[in-house]
C-alpha cells in the first residue's frame, strides 16, 4: 500500500479513536453528574426523591449530635440562607462551623431535614485556605 | 528583618525584569555580553530568594509573631520540626518556594548550559525570568510573606493539626520541585521554536531536567497519597480530588514526553508531538498551581477564596496561545525526519502509550473541570465524582501496563517473527500460567479487571526480569564477571535503560497494589461497648478498651482493638481522635478544649498480603452536660479572677490566677476520664485492604529506577556513546536487517 495513504488511514482510526472516547466522557458527564447546588438553589430546585450535592459552609452553632446522626445547617455563600442536614457516617477530620463542606443530600418525602447520603460528607481543608488574621 | 525581606522580593522582582531583557535584547542582537549578564542575572536572583527564604524560615523559628504569616501559621508550641515546614503551609510562603526554587533549577541549568544551545539558551533564560517576574509579583504586591504588624499577638495560631505530620516537610516542597523544573523544558522549548533550532539539541539539554521534574512530582504524588491514607477524611490514598488530580496531569504529560523523546533522538520523528507535550508539561504544572491557589474547584486540599486566579489565568492564557503560535509558526522546520515503518516497532509501542497517556490526562482534566463546564453551558455545577474517573482510567491503564511490558521487548522499525518468539515466549507464557493460577484458586474470581491487572503485571514484571537475565548473562559472556557484578557494572553503563526497566517493574508492582485494594477491600462501619467484637473479611475485631488523655497540647479520646483470625492473635491496634484547643471564646471556658480542631490518628497495621486500618469516632455527647456545667461554673469565676488580675502587677496576676488555671485543668481531666469511666458505645470505621503495601513498595521501586536513570552515565560510557551517536544533521543511517541478531550483537546491543 502507498505510505501516504497508509498514514491517512492510521489517523483516521486515530482521530475516530479520540472522537469515540470524547463522545463517551461527554454523555458519561452529563449522564451521570449530580447538580451540585447551593443552600439557595436546593430549596427552589429540590425534589423529593432526588440527590443533590449541597456545597456551602457549616453554619456557625447549627452542630450537635442526635445519637448517631449528626444534624447541621450548610449556609448559602452568597444568600442569607441555610438547609438543615441530617447526615450519618464519617466525619471528616476538619468538619466544624464554618467550614466549606460538600455532602450529598436528598429531600426526604416527609419532614423538612434534608438527609445527607452515609459516608458522602467531605469538607475542604482548612489549612490551605487563605489564612484570615489569627485570633487570641 | 522583616523590611529586608520586603526590599529582597523587590530586589529579585527588578533583577528577573533585567534578567528576562538582557536575555532577549543579547539573544535578538547576538551581542555575548548581554546574555552572560541576563544568565548572571540569574544567579543573582537565586542568591537574593535564597536570603530571603533564610529570612523567612528564621521568622519561623524564632516565633517572630510580627510577620503576619508567622502569628496565623505557628506558634511557640509548634515543635521546630514543624515550624520549618510551616512557611510553606501559607499563601505567601508557597509563592517564595515557588520562586526560590525556579531561581535554582534555572541556575543550575544555565550554568551547565553556559557552553551549549547558544542561540536557545538566552530565549529560555528569559521565558525563565517571566516566570520569575510572575510569581515574585504575586509574593511582592499580592501575597507578601514579609507583611508585618504593628502590634505583635503573645502567641500564634499555630499549624493546623491535620499539618503535623512528617510527610509535611517533604510532601509540598517535592510537588514545587517538580512543578518548578516542568518550567526548565517549557522554557528551553520556547527558545527552540523562537530560534528555529529545533533538531534534539534542546531536548538532549533539558532532558535530564524533565525527567528530575517528573520523578520529583511522582514522588510527592505518592508522598502525598501516603499522607491521605492516614487521615480521615481526606478519601484513602486515592480520592480523585482536583487538587490530586492537578499534579497527576503534569506527571503524566511527562511520562508520555520522556518516552517519546526517545523516537526523536533516535529517529528525528516526532517533533510537533516532544514540543507540544512540553509545552502542555509546563502549562499543566502552572494549571496544577493555579487550582490550589484559586480555589476555582471544590477540593478537600484547596486554597479558598483567593485573589489569584485572574493573573494565573492571564498566564495560562499567555502560555497556551502562545505555545500553540509558536508550533503553527514552526510547523514547517517540525516535520519528521522518517516515518513510522510498521506498527509493529518500539516507536508504534511508545507512540501509542503516548496516546494513551494524552488520553488519560484528557479523561482527568475533563472530569476535574466538568462542574466548571457545565456551569458555563447549563448554568449549573455538575459534580460527576469519582466513579467517573473508573470506566475510562481503569481500561486505559490497562493498556498503559501491556505497552511497559511490550515497549522494552519489541525491535525498533520492525519487528519480525523471529524477534517476536524471542522476546516474548517467555513472558506471554508465564503471566498467561499466573493467570490461570488465579482462575483456579479463585483470586480474580468476580473482579475481571482486576485479574487482567495481575497478568498484565506479571507479564511487565517477566518481561524486566528477562532483560535483566540476559543482559546480565551477555555481559558475563563478554567480560567474564561474577553474576552480581556484571549486573551491577550493566545497569551503571546503560542507566537510562535499565533505569527506565526498573521503573516499569515498580509501576507495575504499583498498580497491582491499587488493582488490587480497590477491588479486594473489605470495609464495616461498627458500634461497639467495650468487649464487644466484629468480623471484617475472617477477621475478629473486639473493643478492649478505651483509653483518653489530656495535655496542655490536646484531648485525646481512643479505643484499644484487638484483632485475631481463626482464633489466633493477629495484631493489638491503637486508635484515637485529638481535639486541639479552640481560640473561639463562644465555645466557653471548658468547651473549647473539647471542640476545637480535630485530628483522627489511625490504627495501622501494614502487611505485605493486607493493612488492617481503623479509626475511632468518639461521639462526646454525652459528656456535653459536664462541659456545660464546667462552662457555666468557670464562665461566672473567671471574670471575676481576671478583673482582679488586671489590677495586679503581672507576676502577681498570673499567681492569682494560677489556683484557677490549676482547677480548671483538672475539671477537663475529670471530665475526659469519664470516657473511660463509664464508657458508652463508640464508632469504628474498620477496613481490610489486600496489597496496600505493595503501592508504596512499587513507588521506592519507581523512584530508584528514575533515580538510576537521572544519575550522570559514567565519563567513560559517555565518551562510547558520543562515538556511536550520529552527526546532527547527517542522513539516517540505513536501517539495519530486521532479522534475529546474532549473539554478539545481541551482547553489545545489551551491554
């Protein structure tokens, strides 16, 4: 076979290679990605049934436990609003009032407490924010 | 010394400035004297960062509370180990690092360079310096670790608790330098394509630098991937974080980079694909920095709201539009030497890794900054997580591990069918018998990809052991060595093979380790009182005791386990969290020695066949009302102490408050006993995980081989290679018969 057309050949396949493989990220993206969404979003978009992930920051004095759940409220960054959280499982070491937390959380058909899936709370670290001035 | 410092970053802001002019103005004139000066400029910078770290880390040490980054990032308290590493814990430290350390690896090269690449070198010393300039910029105008106050605190803030750990001092400054040294190609790149010299002289310089950042950045992946595994929280070893993923990107890149460089070298194909992977090299490094600098992704490890990611992203921007202009300008002077021959050659093997590395980093870099995506098409952040990453990674490094097994035995340009029998009879035999080994115990029973691993693992691991067999027994042949010396005078005259060999063994052992706990894990989340047991993968778990401390430094509430199997002893673990006093004054006078940071320490016992890892989870609640009461009782005291401290003179003050200092201490041990006293049910997180060893085994492994391959070949080895090489611009030589060679060929192409 010519050598040119030998080498087209190979990048079409090539080229169809990374069109098939882009094509599935992209569907497997959108597919299977959870919205995640503010305190303020979740309360206008929420559906019974259906899980978001909640980003925000711990509100200050929301914490306490309730046996072996852990109940707290994530502020809104940006609204002065908070959804209150019901969540079991592993609490990572930097969770505190707040700090920037993600949980995955859903409506629960009765009861206004979100509910936040076992084990699916992560919480940024804090060390590497920008330090704020230190308190004494 | 803290406006010494301030007028030093200004001082290095100015010389990088006439460093990166010097350079380009001698480079475009041809004039000598100015590029000497712009390289000198160089050193002159490395000199003044390297005072001004000194300045820094002395703040640290002497506890100079009236460096702001000193009073929020340590403390009197904080243990001089980790009052070193604490500079770089801080925005304003990292930056310095960052600039500091490019100022050395920059240096470093242009002084073994000082003879070489010529026209390129003062392109690349000025490409050096805008990197300088950037991030001086920053530490100077935007992030200054010199910033002071006028009134000092008595005491810092301290490190974070979750930052005292060992990996601390080695973990952040190993992933700088290799971010730092990806900027050495990327500069030498760009100097090639300004000039036009775009032959392996610029790769045959800078290589060495690549390869250091590359093993550099592997080996504060790992370092940091060790970390994670020993902290709650922070997802295992491997958590597809951003931040992770960030400096997966650029090691990666440069994986792919390293070995196709060889086709060049060899064959002067591949020129458009070396520059542009170094160019993608560099501007993933700075993309890694930019994603824990701007907080631009959630991420467990990433810096919040900051004021950086505008001028990052305007130097991405730069780097990108820039790299791609400088590739489409030069495309005529990148063409290809020769052309791919078969696809059954070394160069089809390498070149497909590389495709499969290139897709890899695609896959990571979509996934990582698909909420930001979605956001811009939708309106809204989606999250895809980690289970994204599998049904592309897995397969893909699959691949990755056949082609580190394939690469080392296939023949360049062609191979034949003699060549095949050869190099692969051995190998393909014996991981198709481990294989079947498994099948028939019943090991991969259920998890197919992790069984593919294992083979395709031993197969790499066959396929290293047999190079080594022969070029050992070649040798010996030859010069009639003992076994071990002529292995050991083998891998010292061809390091950059039989380095490289080794580290595909170590990648392979590596991810059989990952294969291998993610597939076989056994995990149990458990309640248990004191003397109640449980069973996690065959083995019997049972709460001995608890066990809580109490000093100055920190609270400490954990939990004796005992471990056996079949009835037999296996290993006693120790596990407990820490609460570190809080400064939070609404906590009160009791309460914030028992809310403050927390730190989990996890009980560990690591085996070559499986760790066992546990963490505790005290639940303090029902200690909350004596922390109360104790809030109450010292809340109403202490006032009244400390108004009539505050008439005392100091020494006296501190005598009048010291009986109720003393009280309230032992209220805080009273009220931690209590967990042992009258102990209540506590959470275990327990986890079996097969191979776990195995992953930090493969990466010493890793880490020798990049080590062997990165150290200078002997003077003598060098002078026969220099020999053999051809003369740059000469024609290829003709392709030698693809037919088995004979034994003495064979011998020397070994040796």
């Amino acid at each position: 076979m010519d050598p040119s057309r030998k080498r087209a050949i190979r990048l079409v396949a090539a080229l169809t290679a990374a069109l098939l493989l882009a094509s599935a990220l992209v569907y497997t993206s959108f597919s299977a990605g959870r919205d995640e969404l503010t305190a303020g979003q979740l309360l206008t978009r929420a559906r019974p049934g259906q899980s978001y992930i909640l980003a925000g920051t711990v509100l200050t004095g929301s914490v306490r436990h309730v046996g072996d759940a852990l109940m707290f409220r994530v502020r809104d960054p940006k609204l002065r609003v908070s959804v209150p959280v019901r969540y079991t499982g592993i609490v990572p070491d930097p969770f505190r009032a707040g700090r920037g937390v993600l949980v995955t959380v859903h409506e629960p058909s009765t009861g206004t407490q979100f509910v936040g899936e076992q084990d699916s709370l992560t919480t940024k670290c804090p060390s590497k924010y920008q330090a704020t001035s230190a308190s004494y | 010394m803290a406006p010494v410092g301030r007028t030093l970053l200004v001082l290095g802001l100015v010389v990088a400035v006439y460093g990166a002019g010097a350079s380009l103005y001698g480079g475009r004139s041809g004039r000598e004297e100015w590029v000497v000066s712009g390289r000198r400029a160089v050193y002159a910078l490395a000199l003044v960062m390297t005072v001004a770290w000194v300045i820094l880390e002395a703040a640290f040490l002497r506890s100079d509370f009236s460096f702001n980054v000193v009073a929020a990032h340590s403390s009197t308290t904080t243990p001089t180990f980790y009052k070193l590493a604490a500079p770089w814990s801080s925005q304003e430290g990292s930056l310095l690092l960052w600039v500091w350390l490019l100022s050395l690896w920059s240096s470093l090269i242009l002084f073994l360079t000082r003879k070489r690449v010529r026209e390129i070198a003062p392109y690349a010393t000025a490409v050096l310096m805008g990197f300088a300039v950037f991030f001086g910029s920053l530490a100077a105008f935007f992030a200054n670790p010199f910033a002071t106050t006028a009134s000092p605190p008595p005491e810092g803030a301290g490190l974070d608790p979750l930052l005292l750990h060992p990996s601390m001092m080695i973990h952040p400054p190993m992933l700088y330098s290799g971010y730092t040294l990806m900027a050495v190609p990327f500069a030498f790149a760009v100097g090639a394509l300004i000039t036009g010299r775009l032959t392996s002289e610029w790769i045959s310089v800078s290589r060495r630098f690549a390869l250091a950042a590359w093993l550099f950045l592997g080996i504060g992946v790992v370092l940091g991937a060790r970390w994670s595994y020993t902290e709650l929280g922070w997802g295992g070893y491997w958590a597809w974080d951003p931040v992770e993923n960030a400096a997966l990107m650029p090691w990666l890149a440069s994986t792919a980079f390293i070995h196709s460089i060889m086709i060049q070298e060899k064959r002067g194909m591949l020129k458009v694909w070396n520059v542009s992977l170094v160019l993608a090299s560099g501007t993933l490094a700075i993309l890694g920095t930019f994603l824990v600098r701007s907080g631009v992704l959630d991420s467990i490890h990433a810096f919040g709201a900051s004021t950086l990611g505008v001028p990052f992203v305007l130097l991405l921007a730069t780097m990108i539009i820039g790299g791609i202009g400088l590739v489409l300008w030069r495309r005529e002077r990148l063409r290809s030497e020769a052309h791919l021959e078969s696809l059954l050659s070394r160069e089809a093997v390498f070149l497909l890794q590389n495709l499969v590395l290139v897709a890899m980093v695609f896959v990571i870099f979509w996934i990582t900054f698909f909420p930001l995506i979605s956001e811009a098409l939708t309106g809204t952040k989606v999250s895809v997580g980690p289970p994204a990453f599998r049904p592309f990674i897995v397969p893909l490094a699959l691949v990755l591990v056949a082609l580190s097994g394939i690469g080392p035995l296939i023949a360049w340009r062609r191979v034949t069918a003699a060549n095949l029998r050869r190099n692969f009879a051995f190998p393909v035999v014996g991981a198709v018998a481990i294989c079947l080994v498994l099948l028939v115990t019943g090991q991969g029973t259920g998890r197919p990809f992790a069984l593919v691993m294992f083979t395709f693992g031993a197969f790499v691991l066959l396929a290293v052991g047999q190079e080594f067999w022969r070029g050992t027994g070649a040798r010996m042949a030859m010069s009639r060595e003992a076994p071990p010396l002529a292995l050991v005078q083998l891998i010292r005259r061809n390091r950059r093979r039989y380095g490289g060999y080794i580290v595909h063994a170590g990648v392979a052992v590596l991810l059989i380790g990952v294969a291998a706990s993610s597939s076989f894990q056994h995990s149990r989340d458990a309640v248990l009182r004191p003397g109640q047991s449980t069973r996690v993968d065959g083995y019997t778990v049972r709460y001995v005791r608890p066990i809580a401390t109490a000093t100055a430094q920190k609270l400490s509430f954990g939990a004796v386990l005992d471990v056996s199997k079949g009835g037999k002893h296996v290993t006693t673990l120790r596990t407990s969290r820490g609460f570190y006093p809080s400064q939070d004054p609404s906590l009160g006078p009791i309460g914030r020695f028992f809310d403050g940071e927390a730190d989990s320490n996890v009980g560990l016992q690591a085996g070559a066949t499986r760790d066992i890892w546990t963490v505790v989870n005290p639940d303090l609640s029902p200690l909350r009302g004596l922390i109360n009461r104790g809030n109450a009782l010292f809340g109403a005291a202490l006032p009244k102490a400390m108004t009539r401290a505050a008439s005392l003179p100091p020494a006296q003050a501190q005598a009048s408050l010291a009986p109720l200092w003393q009280l309230r201490d032992q209220a805080i041990s009273g009220i931690a006993t209590r967990f042992i006293t009258h102990p209540w049910p506590v959470s275990f997180l327990l986890i079996v995980d097969p191979l776990v060893s195995w992953i930090w085994i493969g990466a010493i492994i890793v880490a020798i081989g990049g080590l062997l391959a990165l150290w200078p070949i002997p003077r003598l080895a060098r002078r026969r290679r220099a020999v053999t090489l051809p003369v740059p611009g000469a024609a290829p030589a003709p392709a030698p018969a693809a037919s088995a060679p004979s034994p003495v060929t064979a011998a020397r192409e070994l040796v």
